[in-house]
C-alpha cells in the first residue's frame, strides 16, 4: 500500500477516507480522471463494481497491477457497505 495508507484489521470496517482513497495514487486519479474521479467518494462507490473488476483483472492502475492484499481491502470496502 501506499505510504500513507492504513491497512485494516480483520474485525475493522473499512472506510473510504482511511483505507480505499490512500490507495489511490496522484497519477491514478489523472489516469481516470476522463471516467470519474479516484479521490471522491460518491464517484468511487458509484463505480466500485467496475473498479473491483479492472483491479482484479490486473487491469487497474494502468502501470502495474495492485497486489492481492490491496484488491481484498477493496473487495471488503464494496461487500461491508462501503463506508465513507
């Protein structure tokens, strides 16, 4: 994860703020910028299932794929109510 982000417990919930946006990297906002934005909240949850998709697929972010620990973090944000 990135330097800043924090990872979750296994009885924590996971938060958008705390855990999902520090994931996100400057360059992958601009990356996906023409489709939604990276950093907000409402575009991120309106769009996770795609998201979820392209991250699993190794396809998201473009320059490298997360690693597994990282797209289960996702994964639980979108199953657990995905909160802010």
């Amino acid at each position: 994860m990135t330097e800043t982000a924090s990872s979750p417990g296994p009885d924590q919930p996971v938060s958008f703020a705390v855990h999902i946006r520090p994931l996100f990297r400057g360059r992958d906002l601009q990356a996906m910028d023409w489709a939604f934005d990276l950093g907000s909240y409402d575009d991120v949850s309106t769009h996770a299932a795609s998201i979820l998709d392209r991250l699993a697929a190794g396809e998201m972010p473009c320059d490298e794929a997360w690693p597994a620990e990282r797209v289960e973090v996702f994964r639980r944000w979108t199953q657990t109510g995905m909160q802010p």
